[in-house]
C-alpha cells in the first residue's frame, strides 16, 4: 500500500518533467511547418528571360509574388499582362505556387511619385471583381490572389476619404466572387508603420457595421519590413503604431480583438514582402549582414504560430534603394544570401530548427 507523504514527490517530480519536456518539444518545433517560402518580383519574371523562374527553382521556392498593374476601368487582362503572368506559370513540375497581387500602378517620374487613388465606388468595385473573375478563369492554376498592395500608404491609395472602410468593400467583393472558384484570398497587405493597428481596427468596424457574416480574407498578409534596416527580425517595438515580425502576438491579439462579433474567424498571417537592403544609404548593411538577417527572418517565421508564409523582395536587385534581392543589379553577381538562404530553405524543409533560440515573446 502506498503511503501518500512519499507518493506525491514522485508525482510531483513526474508532473514537472511532464511540464519540461512538453515546453521543449514547443519551443524546438515549428509553429508553422507547413511554411510558404517565396519571393515577391516582377522583373525577374519577364518573357523571354528565363533567369529568375531558373533562381526559383533552384532555390526550391513554394511562392512566387507577382504585380498584376491594374488601371480603374479595366475589367480583363490585357494582352501583355497574360505574357508575363504565363512566364511565371509556363514551368512543367514547378516547385512553387503563384500568388497574384492586384493593385495599381505608382509612377515615378522626375518630380515624384504619382499616387494611384484606389477603388473608391461601386462601379469600380464592380469593374476589379470582373478583372479578378476573368484572371482566375484565364489562368486556373492561379489559386492564390491578393486584394491590392499597401492600401494603408499613400503611395498605393491616394485617396484618404475613409480608404479603410473603402478597401474592406473592396474585399468583400473579392471573397464572394474569388471564393466561387476556389481561389484563397489575401487581405491587407499592409505597410508596417503606416497605422496598420487602426487600418485593421477600422476594417472590423466595418464589417460590424455592415453586418457581414461572411469572412473577408483567408489571410491577413503583411509586410514586416524592419524599422531600422539593422535591427534583427525578433525586435519588438514600443512604438504601438509598428507592426512587425516581433510583434506578431501583438499582431494576433489585435487581429482577435479588431473582428470579434463578425464573420471573420480564422487570422492566418503571410508574410508577403520584407527584406534587408544592402544599399550604400542603408545604414551600412553588408551583404554578410543581410545574409544572416534573412536566415534569421526565416527561421522566425517557421517558428512562429499560424505564420503560413514568408516572402522576401526581389530575386534581383533593384538599381536604387531596394537591393534586397540575391543576384546584384543585373543578375551579375549571386550575393552571399543567395547560398545562406538556399541552405536555410533545406534546414526549414527538414524540421532542423531551434524555435527555442527566440524571444518567447517574439513567437
């Protein structure tokens, strides 16, 4: 017969190694092992240079980010839109899936940046879901769209008359129609210290207002670029108004908090665009730095729960301030990230990832 003064130490012990062994497993495996690791580039996927669908594929890519420019009024895709999309899905047994941006097009000419207004009416939400129904019957392999980039910035969506709630009209429309054919639908895409946290509060209004009870978006898609070029992908920012890759449980808390009442259920994060550039006015990131940092980025991802994509921007640099790719500016020259990250995609792949490396907080 037992006696219970020296039962309990034994159950006690056994309990607390429960407890251990439960919080290494957690903290040792990943959050999200069924992560989408892509690259987000238009001119790398340019008929009849075939250079960036051969980097995608020899990185073993899942996701492939490309712009479709779109012009108010447009209700199909021009002829030159279906060259470019059909480059980057003309690859038999390709490794990776495409994910198409719809958005409008900013100019840059000598005096500045020309801003595109957004979708601001009825009959232009009309004409844009035409757009959207005719790309996903042209292209069937497409399964994976996005509704407009950054809306929270200037840049993208000029017009600052209730551009959240214009925008949560925008995606509504999309969910219906894109749903019908099966197509997953990305929301927000939202630039990171452009007051993401009251975009995404307003766009819960108003579906409360509205009375939907239908979701708006099968993921809510942001881009963690760092506030500092420097800093690593697992700082947090006291700044409430920033809403980065450490910042992710504040990201789920105010997701939860911004829909609850409403359709919107499920908050499955992607991580559409980031990137650190190697620029010489970027505060002196090396191309070794950048290399790391990317590394780093990517295994905080996997480790982190119900994160379902990390993309980075551009396979090529640009000739400005955005050399965050892996190839320099005209494909020269692979940079150190290019083998960092290769060998790290393998390490994610396989499950060899320490998540307990991070911050608790940062996952």
């Amino acid at each position: 017969m037992f006696r219970l003064h020296s039962f309990r130490p034994h159950l006690f012990s056994f309990a607390a190694g429960l407890a251990v062994a439960f919080l290494i497993a957690v903290l040792t495996s990943a959050a999200s092992p069924g992560l989408a690791i892509g690259v987000a580039d238009n001119n790398a996927f340019k008929p009849p240079d075939p250079r960036g669908v051969a980097a995608a594929e020899d990185l073993r890519l899942s996701l492939v980010r490309v712009f479709l420019w779109y012009k108010p009024g447009q209700k199909t895709l021009t002829a030159i839109q279906k060259e470019r999309l059909g480059q980057a899905l003309a690859v038999k047994g390709r490794s990776y899936r495409v994910l198409v941006n719809v958005t409008g097009k900013p100019v840059n000419p000598p005096d500045g940046w020309n801003s595109t207004k957004g979708i601001t009416t009825a009959a232009g939400r009309a004409d844009y879901v035409r757009f959207l129904v005719n790309l996903v019957r042209t292209f069937p392999a497409v399964k994976d769209v996005s509704i407009w980039n950054e809306p929270n910035s200037r840049t993208f969506w000029s017009s600052r008359y209730k551009p959240a709630e214009h925008y949560a009209a925008l995606l509504a429309a999309s969910y219906d129609a894109l749903h019908r054919y099966k197509v997953r639908v990305y929301g927000f895409e939202l630039h990171t210290w452009r007051s993401p946290v009251t975009w995404i509060r307003t766009v819960g209004a108003w579906m409360r207002a509205t009375h939907r009870m239908r979701p708006l978006f099968d993921y809510a898609a942001t881009h963690p670029y760092p506030l500092v070029n420097t800093e690593v992908p697992w700082f947090r920012h006291r700044q409430p108004g920033v809403v980065s890759m450490g910042d992710v449980q504040r990201l789920r808390a105010l997701l939860r908090t911004a829909f609850r009442g409403t359709g919107q259920k499920r908050f499955p994060i992607a991580y559409t665009e980031t990137g650190w550039t190697t620029a010489p006015v970027a505060h002196q990131v090396t191309p070794a730095l950048q290399a790391s940092r990317m590394a780093q980025a990517l295994e905080l991802a996997y480790c982190q729960r119900d994160v379902h994509a990390f993309v980075s921007f551009l396979l090529m640099d640009g000739d400005d301030y955005w050399q965050t790719g892996f190839f320099s500016y005209g494909w020269s020259v692979r940079k150190p990230v290019y083998h960092a990250y290769k060998r790290e995609i393998a390490r994610v792949r396989a499950g060899h990832v320490n998540c307990s490396r991070f911050p608790r907080a940062s996952l």
